[in-house]
C-alpha cells in the first residue's frame, strides 16, 4: 500500500521550505546560478525526508486482525429505478424518511474525515446513484480532497450514457456496471423493467470516453443465466472490458438458495472448456477479484468468489448505507450510526473514536453462505453494494 499523504505539520515543514528556497532572501552569498540548485537540492532533501517519514496509517481505521480500511463505499440513496431479483424483494423496500437520510453536507463531512485518515479510494453506490440529482456535485467535491485517488461509481447503467460526460469532467475514474444477461427480453424477467439497450449504450459511452477497463458486473444464478458465460467472455475479445462474474450471494429478500448459486470453480471449467489457453492474471493488493485473460483478447474476466472462497482476509472495505451507518462487513448486522452522531454534534475526535470502535470489532471472517442465509440482514439495496 502507498504512502498516505503527509501529515499537516510536514506540509507545513515542506511549505517553508519551498518559500525558503524561493524567498531570495540572502543567507549566503552564492554565484550566478548557484542559488537555484542549492534551492533544488534542498527542496529535494525535504522531499525525501518526507517520503521516508510518511504518517504511519490511521489506527481508527485498522482493525485487530492488522486489516488497514483505505477504500470507503458511500450510498447515496436508497432508490432505483429498477427491481433486480438478487438486490430487491419483488414487493419492493420501506424507503428511509427523506430527513433521516444523509445530507450531502454530510456525505463530504464523513468522506473528508475519512480521506484525512488514510481512505484514498471512494466508490459511490446505491439503490442506483446516478438517480440522485446531485451526484455531478458531489463528484466534484469528492475531487478536490488531497490524497483521494480514486473516484468510482457503481451503476445500473440507465443514466450512464446521459451524465457520464459531466461525471468525468467532474473526476470521477472508475465506473461499474451491471448488467446480468445480453438477452434484452431476459434482462425485463431480472430487473422487472425496460432498459437493455440504454445500458449498452452507456458500456459503449464509457469506453468512448476512455474508460479502461469499464468493469461489467454480472451476477450467476443457475437457471438464469449461467449459460450466458461464453457471450460475456467474448465481449472482451475486441471491447476493454472487465466482465466480472459474481457470485450469487444471501441477502434479505431475494430468496437465496444454495442451489442456484454457480460456484466460481465451475464458472471457471466452462470457461476453460472453451478457451483452454486463459491466463491468470497477478491478483492486486486487497483485490476481491480472481483476474484471467484470453492471449490477444483486448479486455479480461474475473470472479468475485464472495461464497467459495472468501477474501475477508485482505478486505480493506468499509461501508455507509444512505442513511449513514456504518456497516464494517457486507455481510454482517453490526452497524453504528454516524448519522446520528454528526447531527449530536459530535467533534472530529469523537467521531473517529466510534468509528475506530466499530473497526476494532471487525470479525476476522464472515460467518459462511449457510449461515448468512439465516441471518438477519439488509436487503442489498438498503446496504449499498
């Protein structure tokens, strides 16, 4: 893992140097030409001082297990415009009251902290987050934090095509879509609404504009669509895409059941059944993904093995739902409120201390598909991806 950014106080070292060497101001009598490379070679010294004494990770955002939290998911709202089966139940969700929902006054408050603490990957989420009439803004805003790396967004793709040329002027450099099926009849069966042809158009916006990989989500179901593997693979042969195959995984309402699940060893043998020479790729650092890719293919597959073979010990995610608790394990009930903290009035300190709490109680591993099948939990568009 990088560095984390500077703390202030060696910014401030680092500023007084530059102003220093810059100032003019005559310390020391030098010859023509002199000055500007003592200046640069004392700016340089600075710097390195700076690299070899980087502030260590946040401890609030470090759980027992060693486990350093940099990438947050933020759910922006609870809505969507479609009605996926594996995400909602069919009869649809109790939606959050408006006013305890999180402001996006709130929203930036909690992403700064966190970014202040060492978080330098924020995806935002939902429901489905290009609904919310000011996520262009909040991209924005999102931007200007020093040491945010990486802005993405998880999306259903119906908006895509519309705001994604407004959303990359804003920052955003990452971007998910989902989509289970290229069968636009079988896509109305999944999502219980129109719109295939609307997330097509946004892969090919996204691509358009430069985004590589676009990552494709597409969640297995035996019965379903596990016959569709081949199809997604082949998109990648002349598109960069990352079709991701994920899983099919228990959440309250969508009437999980182990027999439906298509493990990814078996997504895997129909894939290599087919194209025999598939590579695996190096995994990266806290990855969820099991990368592979066909010779010559421009784009690659991978599987997110959430159930199989989980990879809780790498996670370095944390969660809030879209009406601010904070949620340390996708899978698990535990979550405490920030929202109800802020609005108390809670300093930056105390806040960081609930939140290093709740890390700190961070379990090594989740509990397994069969037991998670049993638990309570949040239907998948209350918790946010």
């Amino acid at each position: 893992m990088a560095a984390r950014p500077v703390s202030r106080m060696l910014q401030r070292v680092l500023r007084s140097s530059v102003r220093s060497c810059s100032s003019g101001a005559p310390v020391t009598q030098h010859r023509p030409g002199e000055r500007s490379r003592t200046a640069a070679e004392e700016l340089s010294r600075r710097r390195q001082f700076l690299r070899e004494h980087a502030v260590p990770f946040s401890a609030f955002l470090t759980d027992s297990f060693g486990r350093q939290h940099s990438y947050l998911r933020i759910s922006l709202t609870e809505k969507c415009n479609l009605r996926c089966q594996y995400c909602m139940p069919e009869e649809g969700v109790p939606l959050t009251p408006k006013a305890d929902l999180l402001t996006t006054e709130e929203i930036l408050t909690l992403a700064r902290l966190f970014v202040k603490e060492g978080v330098d990957k924020i995806r935002l989420t939902g429901g489905e987050p290009l609904i919310r009439p000011d996520v262009v803004d909040i991209v924005a805003q999102l931007h200007r934090l020093e040491g945010l790396r990486t802005i993405g967004i998880t999306t259903n793709g119906i908006n895509l095509a519309r705001l994604l040329p407004q959303l990359q002027k804003a920052g955003l450099s990452a971007i998910n879509i989902s989509l289970d099926t290229l069968v636009p009849a079988k896509f109305e069966f999944i999502v219980r609404r129109k719109g295939f042809h609307k997330v097509m158009e946004g892969i090919h916006k996204a691509i358009e504009l430069g985004y590589s990989p676009v990552k494709v989500n597409c969640v297995v179901m035996r019965g379903l669509n596990e016959d569709e593997l081949l199809n997604f693979v082949a998109l990648t042969k002349g598109l960069p895409l990352d079709v991701r195959f994920i899983e099919y995984m228990p959440f309250d309402g969508n009437k999980w059941n182990f027999k439906k699940m298509v493990s990814y060893k078996e997504m895997l043998d129909t894939l290599q059944q087919q194209w025999p020479e598939l590579e695996k790729l190096p995994e990266e650092e806290s990855s969820t993904a099991k990368a592979f890719k066909i010779p010559g293919f421009r784009g690659q597959v991978s599987f997110i093995t959430s159930m199989s073979e989980h990879f809780c010990g790498t996670c370095n995610r944390l969660r809030i739902t879209a009406d601010g608790n904070l949620k340390v394990c996708l899978f698990g009930s535990s979550e405490v409120s920030l929202r109800d903290h802020l609005r108390a009035g809670a300093s930056e300190e105390e806040l960081l201390r609930i939140i290093g709490a709740a890390v700190g109680r961070k379990k090594r591993q989740h509990a397994g598909m069969f037991s998670i099948a049993q638990m309570k939990n949040r239907p998948m568009i209350l918790i946010g991806g």
